[in-house]
C-alpha cells in the first residue's frame, strides 16, 4: 500500500501530464486525418522518426547532435553575454541612483520589445548567420536579468549594507559579497526567465537568420522536404531539452543557495 | 572620545517638507563609559546614535569620535542593530569573519579569529549554523561577536535586546555588562527600557521631544557586580521614570530617510 502511494506521488505527476499530451496529439491527428485527409503525424510516427534520427539518420546534411549542440552551444554563449550584461548593469542601476534614472526607463522599453522584433538590426549588424542569432538570444535573455538584478539590489535591506560598511567593507565587496547575495533570490526569477525566453527566441531566430545547423533551422527545412515528422519530433526534443536545463541548472543553485539560507521564505523582505 | 558639538538633523522630503529630528546637542562620552539614550519611542535617540556610527551626517555642528570628525562608519565604532543585519547567506563563523576578511586577512586565519570569539560570546559549536536556524538571542550574540572580533573602541548597540524574550534578555545583559568589564569599550546603548539603563549604564542621557533635545544626564552609582534587584536601585528607577513620564509620549514616527545611509 505504502509503495502503491508513493509510485503515486511521484508517478503521477510524470505521466499525468504526459498521457494528456499524447491523448490530445492522438486526437488533432486523428481529427485532421479525418476531415482534411492531410497524413498528420501522430506520436507513434514521431517516436520511429526520433529513434531514426537518434540512431544517426541524417537530417539536412546533418546528424541530429550536430543540430542539438549547435542550438545548445549558441544558447549558451548568448545567455552567457546576457548574464555578464545584465548582472553588471543591474548592479550599477540598482546602486547608484543617477545610473537607475538614466537606465530604468530603457529595461522597461526594451521588456515590451519581443525577441523577434530584433531580426532587422541583428541582420545589419551581422547578416544571415551565427553573430545574428546569438545577438537576438543575447538583448532577449539579458532585459529580464539586468531588471530583476536591479530591483533585487534596490529591495536590498539597509540594515545590510549599514552593517556591511560599519565592519569596513570597501565598494567593489560590497558588490561582491553583500548586494550580489542579497540580491540572488530577485535575480534567479530574471536568470530563470532569461533562460527560457531566450531559449525560445533562439530557436525562432535559427528559423529565420538560421544557417545550415540547429533545431530551429531544422524544423523550418522540414518544410521544404515535406519531413513533418522530422519537425513534431525536434519539438520534442526542444521541449525535453529546456525542461532539463531548467531543472539540472535552477534547481540545484536554488538549493545550494536561497534555500540553504531561508527556510523558504524570502529572507530579504523579513 | 565621542563628541557631539551643536549637532542638528533635519531630514528634508519632497512631498512632506522637512522634519527637524535633533537640534543643537552637545553631548561628551568619555572613555570606557558605559551610557544609555534613554526616551521616548521618537525622540531621536536612535538618529543620535547613526550620527555617532556615521550611518547619516548632522545637517548642523560636528560628530567626534577620538579627536577626528566622523564621516562614515568605521570597524572601530562597532554597531549592534536592533535585528535582522546578521547576513543570512553567511553561516554563523564566515558573519564573524566577514570584517576580518574586508580587513584584508586570509579567510582561514580570520576563520580561527572568529572561532574565539564566538566562544567567547558562548557559541561555540553554532559555527556551521545558518542564521535564520538560531534564536534570537543567539543571533544577537553573533552580531555582537562580529563587531567585537575587529577589535572596537567603542560599541554603539541600538536596543539590542529589545525583541529577545525577558530571560534572554537578561542573561545577554550580564554578559554585556561582562564582556565590558573585561575589555573596557567605551559604549552607547539606546533604550526605552528605564530598568534596562538604571541596571546597565553608569550614565543615562534621557532624549526628550518637541523639540528634541537632552532632558537630563545622570550618573547611576553602581556595585560591582551589578545587582539587579536593590533598594537603591528602585530609587534611581523611580528618579527615571519621573521625568519621562513628564515628556510627551507618542511622537508621530520619524520617516526614513530613503535609500540613503
């Protein structure tokens, strides 16, 4: 019984989700098989792809590891920059109050523009290409880490930094070792949104300034070779691969930090 | 050793105006005095004691501490918040180093340092503890270790003990006035407890408001060692309790000052 209940627990929150999923792809393909006699492909035929192309199929020119790491290894130089970025520039706006002026009101313009909307200066800038897309990931992701780092750093409570000067700490510690943790909790919220946006926009951007590798790219080639399946099987992968990243990268640091110095509740408000 | 010579503060906000919170104190603590600010929640006694940490400037007169005016705060004027400074990313030993470390000394040696004081603030074996995992006294006890393991002429502590429990309270008391004995810091303790300053201090400055300003400055004679419950000192806690009760309570409460410290 007690095995029974913990399979639940921890079962059911897997394959819950993952029976919907399947149950609702089943029937849209079934439907558009149906009324508009179009040969959509379902997830057993995805499945057969994926395990195709996995064995070493080549999908335009390419295998599809050539295709994962290209798109990982772009991610994470952009998402890289757009830390460096927007960390540093979080700080110093969240710090210094002339900086915040001057600063702020463009992290909010630059938040209601979507990471698309980039494609035209990126193709000036750097063409069709590698720089193009890493540059639309980079302005995408780094909006929502310099303004969460920002606010963390303003919502920093001043009974730390009167604390932290009062035992001698000279500027750049105080960087380093009190606003920088004390901002950690607002600034994972912006690093986690960050991640999946630009994510997401990498993918979109491979489609259209793309060249020759990545899932992205991959997925909008199946168009002209009419390989749909090859396409709904990349989606998978795409989702499967954001959703690890996620968890391995956010949970652990949570765990490691925010958690191990609260128990649970956000410290910096307390 | 610390001086305050016609200081004035006034805090001036947009919206509201400005609000005077001291005006023309002068004020002489010798050292290794041990005085109370005493008054009513308001008056200003807090503020006194930010001048004196350098959290804030006087915007009239002049803040000494040893001869040199104060600008900023500083390791050698060591402050005990009231709560919730301790840095909770920094387990109990690494909050005790941190000053040491911002000295410049190498995290090992500075984590040795801090291993004796906490011991001798009574904690030892809490060095691996997340603050939040302690009790309030056990925290304020680590906040004291941190500002004694720089080595400080003077303790500035602003109520302290003020959001302990009455048993703690009393026992960090004794321990206070111990570690005072021993080292001789010259200290400032802000209060609104008339027992509290009546048992700790050997003077106690009572604030008074509207304007603010000092009220009165007595010396309290003291046994050695302290005794909490005596004739006598019911006597100078009667004296006290007098001339607050003459002051006017319930002073709308100062705004902060923003962003600014």
């Amino acid at each position: 019984m007690r095995i029974f209940s913990k399979l639940k627990t921890s079962l059911v929150p897997v394959l819950g989700p993952l029976g919907l999923i399947l149950a609702i792809w089943y029937g849209v393909s079934f439907a558009a098989e149906m009324n508009k006699g179009i040969d959509f492909p379902d997830p057993l035929e995805t499945a057969n792809r994926l395990l195709e192309l996995l064995r070493g199929s080549s999908l335009h020119d390419a295998s599809i590891y050539r295709h994962i790491s290209a798109s990982l290894l772009r991610w994470f130089k952009g998402f890289a920059i757009a830390v460096g970025g927007g960390v540093l520039l979080g700080l110093g706006a969240g710090w210094w109050r002339l900086m915040y002026m001057n600063v702020a009101p463009l992290l909010r313009i630059l938040q209601l523009i979507p990471g698309l909307a980039w494609i035209p200066v990126a193709l000036l800038l750097y063409g069709i290409g590698e720089e193009a897309t890493i540059f639309i990931l980079a302005i995408t992701a780094f909006t929502p880490i310099a303004i969460s780092t920002m606010d963390g750093v303003r919502q920093v409570d001043t009974g730390y930094i009167r604390a932290a000067r009062m035992l001698g700490t000279g500027r750049r510690a105080m960087f380093m070792h009190v606003l920088l943790p004390a901002a950690l909790p607002s600034m994972l919220t912006g690093l986690r949104i960050g991640l999946g946006n630009g994510w997401r926009v990498l993918l979109a951007a491979e489609m259209v300034v793309g060249t020759g590798t990545g899932l992205g790219f991959s997925i909008i080639e199946a168009r002209w070779t009419l390989d749909y399946t090859a396409a709904f099987a990349l989606i998978g992968v795409i989702a499967v691969l954001g959703l690890v990243f996620e968890r391995i990268f956010f949970t652990s640091l949570e765990q490691r930090t925010i958690r191990a110095w609260s128990s649970g509740k956000d410290w910096t408000h307390d | 050793m610390i001086e305050l010579r016609n200081v004035g503060l006034t805090y001036t906000h947009n919206s509201i105006g400005s609000k005077q919170i001291l005006s023309n104190i002068n004020m002489h603590i010798r050292q290794g005095e041990f005085v109370c600010l005493l008054g009513p929640s308001g008056c200003g006694k807090t503020s006194l004691l930010n001048l004196m940490a350098g959290f804030i400037s006087p915007t009239q007169g002049v803040v000494y501490f040893s001869g040199r005016q104060v600008t900023a705060p500083g390791p050698e004027r060591g402050v005990v918040f009231q709560e919730h400074t301790l840095f909770p990313w920094l387990t109990a030993i690494q909050n005790v180093a941190f000053g040491l470390q911002r000295q410049g000394m190498r995290k090992r040696k500075a984590q040795g340092v801090a291993r004796q004081v906490l011991e001798i603030v009574g904690l030892s074996g809490c060095e691996d503890s997340f603050p939040h995992t302690l009790s309030g006294g056990m925290r304020q006890r680590i906040a004291i270790a941190r500002t004694l393991v720089l080595d400080p002429e003077a303790l500035l502590m602003d109520e302290p003990f003020s959001a302990l429990d009455a048993n703690s309270r009393e026992r960090l008391q004794d321990e206070l006035l111990r570690l005072w004995s021993r080292h001789g810091h010259t200290l400032v303790y802000v209060t609104h407890s008339v027992e509290e300053a009546v048992y700790l201090a050997d003077r106690v400055i009572i604030i008074g408001p509207e304007p603010p300003h000092i009220v009165a400055d007595m010396r309290i004679s003291q046994t050695n060692p302290r005794e909490r419950y005596s004739a006598s000192r019911l006597d100078q806690v009667r004296t006290l309790r007098a001339c607050l009760d003459s002051l006017p309570c319930c002073i709308a409460p100062q705004y902060r000052q923003n962003g600014d410290c």
